[in-house]
C-alpha cells in the first residue's frame, strides 16, 4: 500500500472494510523523507512529502470512518514529531504555496522545510479531525516523537554527511519498541478512552499549547507544543486543503456536512 497515491489507500481501505467487520485502531506511523531530495509531485499532483505523510492519512481515515465508527472505542493516532519546535519562534508560518507544484518563484525547496511544515500541519488536521469526530465517538491523538533509534534500512536512505548525524543521534535515541509500547498505550488504555484533540508526549503526558513567549527551558522540553498549532484559522485550511485535494475519492464517505462544525 502506497501512503502517496490515493487509488492505493483507496483499494487498501476496501480490502479492509471487506475483511473485518469494524476497525478499533488506526496509527499512523509512516512517514516518507528522502535526504536532499529534489522537489517531486506525487502521482496526484500534491508535493511528494506532503502527499505521503498529511493527505494520505487524511483520505485513509475518512475513508475507514465508517468501520471506525462501528467500533465502541475508536482511536487514531498520529505520529508528530519535535521538528514542530520550529514554530517556537514567533511569525514562522506553514507555507502552503508550492504544494501543488512551485508557484513562488523564489521558493526554494528543501526536504527539512517540507517535513516541518507537514507535521505541523498534520498536528493541526489532528485538532481539526478530533473536533469533527467527536460525536462519530472516535478518538484522535498526536504523539510526539523526539527520537526512536532508526533501523539500518533507514540510515542507509540518508546522505553521507546526515547518516553520520543520523549514527551519533542513534546513540542517544531509544529503541522502537519504547515507541511501539506509547502507540499501544494511548490506543488501549482505559485512562485514555475519553482523550481527543491532544498531542502526547514521549511520558503520555498531555502536552499544552506553548506560552506566548516561550523560555529556552519551554522549548527544549516537552510541555508545550507551539501554540500556533491552535489557529483555528490554519486548522481550517489544512483540513479545507485535504478535503479539496481527495473531493473525487470521499464521495460515499460519512464526513458531516462541514457547515455544522462547530469551530472553537
Ligand atoms: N525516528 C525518529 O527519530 C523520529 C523522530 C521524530 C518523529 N518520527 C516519526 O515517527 C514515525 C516513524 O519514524 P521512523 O523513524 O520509524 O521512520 P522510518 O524508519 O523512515 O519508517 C517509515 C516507514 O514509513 C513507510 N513509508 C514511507 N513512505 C511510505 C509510503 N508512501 N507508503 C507506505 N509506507 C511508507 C516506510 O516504509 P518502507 O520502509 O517500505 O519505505 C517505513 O516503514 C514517523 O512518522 C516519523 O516522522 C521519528
């Protein structure tokens, strides 16, 4: 199953709803990041990067509501990312501009730009989504990561330079299964039944949206999460952006008329 190409998500979730009865859990875990890469449109014309790891999950979730919403606890979550940090510093905004091919002629693009970008934006369609879902009883969540040691598949994916960052970091990450067992957690844990809308951090704790202006000690830490991730006004347009980008694929999907969602 390709997480960038919507006719792939699309016959993945069929084979799904025809195997199972409903769906409990739904983690999304994979993430597409190629070191140095050039610019590249996915098969449906939206930046690769962004294709992969924001609109992909987007379509798959909409298009298993109806087998989540079966389930008596349905629980998504999403795989954030500290890279978010960036949106400490005040003024710094998600650029929405080339994702459809460069149409700034002074973009330049950079895989780093992109992926900090698309976590943030996928942190906020976490918000955006938890609110919709809610009276669907489905619950969904972000789980920040600062670090899981990469496996040797990964590295050998990174340029030269960055997969000897890549070994020195290696040494300090923790293992995947420590991940592993937060993602299970969260998504099994009678005290998390009624949690939506939130970002966890590496402890499950409920991270908070970040203070105005933020310490040193705020942002290396992991209580707060930038507080642009609120902007109802940004939310509104990843969710808008996505809805617009998989129109053609949600059809026979049960998204609620978005006139009647209540934004905070
Ligand atoms: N590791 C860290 O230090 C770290 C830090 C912050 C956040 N995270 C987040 O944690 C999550 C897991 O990271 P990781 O380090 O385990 O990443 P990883 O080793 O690069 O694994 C990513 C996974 O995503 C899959 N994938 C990539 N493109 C795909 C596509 N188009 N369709 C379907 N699957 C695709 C890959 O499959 P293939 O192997 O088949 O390509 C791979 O299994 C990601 O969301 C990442 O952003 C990780």
């Amino acid at each position: 199953m390709d997480m960038s190409l919507f006719v792939s998500i699309q016959a993945f979730c069929s084979d799904i709803e025809n195997q199972f009865s409903r769906l409990d859990i739904l983690i999304h875990n994979a993430a597409y990041f190629s070191h140095g890469e050039d610019y590249r449109l996915s098969t449906d014309n939206i930046e690769i990067t962004f294709a992969t790891n924001v609109v992909g999950p987007f379509l798959m979730t909409n298009l298993l509501l109806r087998h989540l919403r079966k389930s008596n606890d349905a629980r998504v979550l999403n795989a954030s990312s500290n890279i978010i940090k960036y949106f400490f510093s005040p003024n710094k905004k998600i650029d929405f501009n080339n994702l459809q091919g460069i149409t700034d002629k002074s973009y330049n693009h950079s895989v780093y730009k992109a992926y900090r970008n698309l976590k943030m934006a996928f942190l906020m369609l976490t918000f955006r989504m938890a609110e919709v879902y809610k009276d669907f009883g489905i619950k969904i969540n972000s789980l920040q990561i600062n670090g899981a040691k990469m496996s040797k598949e990964t590295l050998k994916k990174f340029k030269p330079g960055w997969r000897v960052i890549a070994h020195i970091q290696n040494l300090f990450f923790p293992k995947p299964e420590f991940m592993a067992q937060n993602y299970f957690d969260i998504c099994t844990e009678e005290t998390f039944k009624s949690t939506m809308g939130k970002q966890f951090n590496h402890k499950k704790e409920i991270m908070q949206p970040g203070p105005g202006k933020p310490t040193f000690k705020d942002i290396w830490g992991t209580v707060y999460y930038p507080v642009y991730a609120t902007c109802p006004k940004v939310q509104e347009k990843v969710w808008t952006l996505c809805l617009n980008l998989t129109n053609d694929y949600l059809k026979n999907s049960e998204i609620p008329d978005n006139k009647q969602i209540n934004l905070k």
